[in-house]
C-alpha cells in the first residue's frame, strides 16, 4: 500500500510540474494507477460511465448559474455602490472605514459564491478610497485579504455546492450550515480590525457623516439588499431548491445590472464566457477527481489511509486538529476543488467514524479550504490584490497574517463549539 501512495504522489507531482491542468493530472493519474494495479477493468468503457455520471449529477446544474450570478454581478460593478452605501454607516466604528472591506465583503459573498470575485469586486474601490484617507496600508490589506474568503462561507456557496455533490450531502442543508459562522467571522475580522486600530493610535481623515448620507447609502445597496433578502428567504423558507435559488439570482443580478445601466450585449458575452470558463475548469476538477477516488477506492487507500489514522486512537479533537494542519499544508499547493474533491473520499470516513456530522464537517472544510485562499502559492485573493496594488508578496503575507490566525482559531472554535455550524439546520428539521 506504501507503494501505491508514492507512486500516486509521483505521478501528480510530475504532471502539476509539467503544467499539466489539475483536472487532467486527476484523470491521468486515476488512468495510470488502474492501468498498472488493475488491468482487467476495461478501463476506456470504465472511465466514460464514470465521467458521465460525475458530469451530470442534477446537484451540479446549480455550480454554473451561481457562476453566472457572480459574474453578471462583477459586470455590473457593484464596489462603488458598496463603498457609497456603507460608509456612512461605518465611520464612526473603531477602524472606521476599514471595516467596509468586512461589510461590502461580507454582502457580496451573500450572492457571488467565490472567494476571488469578493475580494476583487470590493478592493478595486474601497483599496484606493482608504488608502487616499490615510488609513493603514497593512491593515487595509490584509482585512480585505480575509474578508474576502467569505465568499466561500456566506451562502450561496460555490465550493458547498462542490463539497454537497463529493459528500452527497443536502446542499441546502450546506448553505444554511454556512450562515451563523460566517457572520461570526465577519464579526472577528470587524473586532480585530478595531482593537488593532485602537491600541496602534492611528489616525485617518475624520469624516462626518449626516442621517441624510446614511439614508442615501441605504439607497445605494437597496437593490443588492433585495436581491439578497429575496435569495435568502427562499433559502429559510425552504421555497426553493439551490438550483431553482440560483435560477433566481441570475435573474435578479440582470435586473440589477439592467438598473445600473451595465447590461449590454458586450458585458453579457464577457459574463457568459467567464462563466463558462469557470464552470468548465472545475467540471473537469470534478470529472477527473472522480476517475482518481474509483481507482484509489479499487487499491484500497482510503481504508489503509484510515485503519492508519484509527490505529493511533487520536482522540476526536486531536484528530480533527491533525486534518486542519493537513488542510492548511495541503493548501498552500492546491486550489479549494481540487483540495476537496482529492481528499474527501479518505477524510470524511475518518471523521463520521469518529463521531463528527458530515454537514459540520462541510462548513470546517470551507473554512480549511479558504486559508488556503490566503496563502501562497496558490492563495487567489493574495494574487487579486497583488494585482490591484503592486505590492510586493512579502507585504501582503505580512498584512494578511493576523487574518490566517484568525481563520485557524475560528476553525478550532468550530470543533469546540458545533453547534455554531449546526443550530440553523437543526431549525428546519
């Protein structure tokens, strides 16, 4: 078995060197091992069911319209109205305006579903108006390298929707597992953001705003406040399924953008491709994980991986803190589907086993998988703002730290406390 896991790891490691996609290294890795171990399957017929049906799982119908949510929504340039809309509001906090990179973040997670797309539609806007406000330049950063990751949280959720159909979990069940922590973590990033501003004695530009600017910034978001509370409170209410939810968000982000005077042929096509780009990559993240779990599932890793794990006799919260730092390890070379989609075959049978819930276990994945949205190589909101500000890698670790502690400790909070993750499913039951 120890010859099977070196030559699975080599493998991968040779054609992600050779640049091969991820999706493909998948497939040509899962190919190559049963070719070697197991020559008597018919592996050409084999394979094509396999990707057949990894494909066109119903569950994945809703992965591409939240894509085109997202997209739409970035089109229809939303970081003005965010930044307008909530300044008012968060002057007067500790921080100040630094805490709209929580607060803008923190809504537009609550109908985009990614990570990267959070962090860019807010800092193009809030990274300038800061910085020409004299606000700290670190904090700035890295507030909006973290707020940025609740993309992954708040629902709707691209990558629930990914871990739903791996895990075969109720997705909407997912999303509402999702809402009380990521609010709970936008409120650790808005307080860490005040005592930092506190006990530094920094000082920006004052600002004073009326009850009238208050009024108007309300205005501003009122479109994106519907949109949200329409999507939502179907999801309470359980009036629709996620993916007549996310049918419902495509229309809501065009009739949003109709209204901001940004739906035109050109900006619909640019949003289609996207999507479609999107959709397709992680399509075949998913396609190809499915081929690679059959074969290891055929030489019997998991098992072996997880008699390993048992046979140390961890107690539950010793192992559930080994996976985090495995995660967290992992991530720093992987993207979030691909770190899932690789890992849950062998890792969510060690954790039900000891007695933790596959839906909590989902939202402590997100987590996981959104540290590694902040650390390099692969961290995408680390390149997002590389991007929009120039700064060099070492600055941007620098200021995003304190959130990635952040992320860790909350991680842990959710293994002491579960009923933070599980208090809102239980409530529709």
């Amino acid at each position: 078995m120890v010859e099977i896991g070196a030559v699975t790891l080599l493998l991968f490691v040779v054609l992600l060197l050779g640049s091969v996609w991820v999706g493909l290294s998948l497939f040509g890795v899962g190919y190559i091992l049963l070719a070697i171990y197991k020559p008597n399957i018919p592996l050409d017929a084999y394979s094509g069911m396999l990707m057949w049906t990894a494909g066109t799982a119903p569950e994945l119908l809703a992965l591409p319209l939240f894509v085109l949510m997202s997209e739409i929504l970035v089109i229809a340039r939303l970081g003005r109205s965010l930044f307008s809309g909530l300044a008012p509001w968060m002057s007067r906090l500790p921080g100040g305006l630094v805490h709209v990179n929580v607060a803008g973040s923190a809504l537009f997670a609550a109908v985009s579903g990614s990570s990267a797309a959070t962090t860019a539609i807010v800092g193009q806007v809030t990274l300038p108006e800061l910085q020409g406000r004299g606000y700290d330049r670190r904090l700035s950063i890295g507030s909006l390298a973290g707020a940025g990751t609740l993309g992954f949280l708040i629902p709707p959720s691209i990558i629930m929707i990914i871990y739903g159909v791996v895990s075969e979990q109720s997705i909407l069940r997912l999303f509402l597992a999702g809402v009380v922590p990521g609010l709970l973590l936008a409120c650790l990033y808005s307080l860490y953001i005040a005592v930092t501003h506190t006990v530094s004695g920094e000082r920006s530009t004052a600002e004073r705003f009326s009850w009238s600017d208050r009024w108007r910034g309300l205005a501003d978001i009122a479109p994106l406040l519907a949109l949200i509370a329409g999507v939502m409170g179907a999801l309470y209410s359980g009036l629709a399924s996620p993916t007549e939810l996310a049918s419902v968000g495509v229309l809501g982000a065009l009739l949003l953008a109709a209204a901001r005077r940004e739906l035109s042929l050109a900006n619909l096509a640019t949003a289609g491709t996207r999507a479609v780009r999107t959709s397709a990559m992680i399509g075949l993240i998913l396609i190809g994980a499915a081929l690679l779990n059959a074969a290891l599932g055929f030489l019997g890793l998991p098992r072996a991986v997880a008699g390993w794990i048992a046979a140390l006799d961890l107690a539950p919260f010793a192992l559930i803190t080994l996976l985090l730092l495995f995660y967290v390890v992992i991530g720093v070379f992987l993207d979030g589907t691909s770190i899932i989609v690789m890992t849950l075959p062998i890792t969510l049978p060690m954790v039900t086993s000891a007695g933790f819930d596959p839906i909590w276990f989902g939202v402590f994945v997100v987590v996981a998988v959104e540290i590694s949205q902040i650390t390099p190589p692969v961290g995408f909101n680390l390149f997002v703002i590389q991007a929009q500000t120039g700064e060099t890698m070492g600055k941007l670790l620098r200021a995003v730290a304190p959130f990635f502690l952040i992320l860790v400790a909350f991680a842990l909070l959710l293994v002491i406390f579960p009923q933070i993750v599980l208090w809102l499913p239980g409530k529709m039951e």
